[in-house]
C-alpha cells in the first residue's frame, strides 16, 4: 500500500538498522490526532512480537525505542506500507 504524498512530507523514511519494515495504523487517516500519522518502524522478534521504533516527524530526529507490540493485536491494528 501506498502512502499519500501529502503525508511523507517533512519525514525520514531511511529505516532503523536491523531490519525494520514501515508500517501504518489501519484507521490512521480517521483517527484525529495532532501531528499522528500512524507510521512505526517495525521487525518481528524471536517471539514473533513486533519491536517498534517511532517514525522521526522533524529532521534531525532519530527513530526512538517504542516498545514490544504482541503480533496478534500489531496485525490487527497496523499493516505494512511502501512509500510511493
């Protein structure tokens, strides 16, 4: 899937070492959140559990730590994107 142009802008998408994929909240374009696009970095773990890194909104960030996300409730809940 793709993401709108309009929604990439102003970000970094270069992933975080170690094989983090993009991924997008399913309802991301209906949930009103300032400054949230619903965009994580993320890679399965041994567990099959997703470790997450936030998606930089300003340039000289850097994908910060978010967390272990249970695979049942990421699959549910995010799908992986491929900027277009």
């Amino acid at each position: 899937m793709g993401i709108p142009h309009d929604d990439l802008e102003d970000l970094d998408l270069t992933p975080p070492e170690g094989g983090y994929e993009l991924y997008r909240h399913k309802n991301a374009a209906q949930i009103k959140t300032k400054s949230w696009r619903g965009l994580y970095w993320a890679r399965r773990n041994e567990e099959g559990d997703y470790e997450l890194r936030s998606v930089p909104t300003s340039e000289g960030e850097h994908p910060a730590p978010g967390g272990v996300f249970p695979r049942e409730g990421f699959e549910r809940h995010y799908e992986k994107v491929y900027p277009s």
